[in-house]
C-alpha cells in the first residue's frame, strides 16, 4: 500500500484566546533555565491552590464541590461550575480525584511562562484576546497585562473583559456571553 501527501485546508477561519496563549512572565530571580525544583517553586508560589487539589482524593462530589465554592474566584457559585467541578472529577478505581495529574500540570507549566526570551509571531489568522479584569484568585490585578498579547503575536486584538476573574470568564454568565460574542464575530 502507498500513502500520498494530502493537502488539507486550513482548520481555523479565527482564533479567540480567553485569558491565556502569550507566555506569562516569570517571577524575579527565577533562572532562564529553571530545574523541576524551581519550576515546581514558581508553580507553587502562583497557582499553588489550583495545583495542590491534583494531589487530593474526595469521598464524594460534594466534598470536591465545596473545595472548589471556598475559591476566592468562585464567590459567585452557579451551575456551570458545579458542572466544571463535576466534569473535573474522575473514579479512579473507586478513589474520586481531579481528572488531571499533577506531574502532567507540572510538565505543562513549563510551556506557561516565557523561561528565555520568546521572539514575537503573528498569528496565521484573525485573532482576539480576551483578558480577565482579575485573576485567578481573583486579586486585582490579572494573569496578563495590558498588552502582553499584542507583544506575543503581533496583531491581535485585545479585549478587556470588566467584572470576571480567570475563571469567571468562561464560568460566569458575563463572561461566559463575552466569549460567545467573540466565537461568533468575524475577529
């Protein structure tokens, strides 16, 4: 049997980023090198919360749905995210644990922030960032400044999105409308 290249056309008319894509920034003193050590510390120190319930089992989905309701960016609690807190938990042999683990998170994380100087590239088509007022704590000040994804790719558009935090973007009605907006615009 003899396979031929095929040509497939383009997947992504658009593209919209909620709250993430450009690399975040890493903390002060942080080498452009960093060992697991130091990426696990810097982890720790940004989304130590988030991460350290990868590490956590739960008798039962109410109990992982009031570690999730105690979050300070979940003061607003509503049906999508006990539906993400829900979907998030999974029966691992009869112990119920975040579907994610955290060696995975962790590995992941070192594609987070830009360790050594990441050069600037256009996206290969219309795009948007919308970016969180807050962040994933809901502290007042977001993941991404103002401009950060115009930085990483050239171009883009970017959008603030008033009154939601990292989560409350896509998990509350107001930001959860600014994205479908943003899906169904032309870019």
């Amino acid at each position: 049997m003899t396979t031929k290249p095929v040509e497939s056309p383009a997947l992504v008319e658009r593209l919209v980023l909620v709250d993430g894509g450009p690399p975040l920034a890493p903390p002060p003193g942080v080498p452009a090198d960093p060992s697991p050590a130091q990426v696990t510390q810097v982890i720790t120190e940004t989304v130590g919360q988030a991460y350290a319930r990868l590490t956590m089992t739960f008798p039962d989905r109410a109990a992982y749905q009031e570690l999730w309701r105690a979050h300070p960016s979940l003061a607003e609690w509503n049906d999508a995210m006990a539906a993400y807190a829900d979907y998030d938990l999974i029966d691992d042999g009869g112990v119920l644990r975040p579907a994610c683990r955290l060696e995975a998170a962790l590995s992941d994380a070192r594609d987070l922030y830009a360790w050594q100087p990441v050069e600037p590239e256009a996206l290969p088509v219309p795009a948007v960032f919308l970016r969180a007022e807050r962040g994933m704590f809901d502290q007042p000040e977001g993941l991404f400044a103002p401009g950060a994804a115009g930085r990483a790719f050239p171009g883009i558009t970017e959008r603030d999105v008033p009154g939601t935090n990292h989560y409350t973007i896509t998990l509350g009605p107001k930001g959860a409308q600014e994205v479908v907006a943003a899906v169904r615009s032309a870019g």
